[in-house]
C-alpha cells in the first residue's frame, strides 16, 4: 500500500468517528465564505478532529486491520 492510499483509509475511518456536528458545523460556516477564506477554515477544522483519540484509534485499528472502537474523546 501506497502511503497516500493508507491516507485516504485512515481519513475515511475518521470520518466515522462520533463527532458528527463539527463537521456540520464547518459545513454551515463555510457556504458562505469564498473559497480562500472557507479552505483555510476546513484545514483548521481537520487539523483539529485528526487530533483527538477517535482518530488516533481509527488510525492504529486501520494499521491493525480490526474495526475500531470509538469512545467519542
């Protein structure tokens, strides 16, 4: 496997993490920003998700290739 592929897998298990209204949220926040501005936005709100131990866990049960058990911290 690719390390992008390995990427793509890992962002796919952390899109199933129990943190579904940030998400949302983003979602509501950026319609109306320009592009720049709602890119930027994205970025941070990734950066931010991709450090909490849901998605510590989906990475290291991706690597371990078992479903992962979500705690939603």
């Amino acid at each position: 496997m690719t390390a992008e592929i390995i990427k793509t897998e890992i962002s796919h298990y952390i899109a199933t993490v129990t943190i579904d209204r940030p998400p949302v949220n983003a979602m509501n926040t950026i319609e109306f920003m320009d592009l720049r501005d709602g890119y930027r936005f994205e970025q941070n709100m990734t950066h931010d998700l991709t450090g909490s131990e849901d998605a510590k866990e989906a990475a290291r049960a991706f690597v371990e290739k078992r479903k992962p058990v979500f705690r939603g911290r």
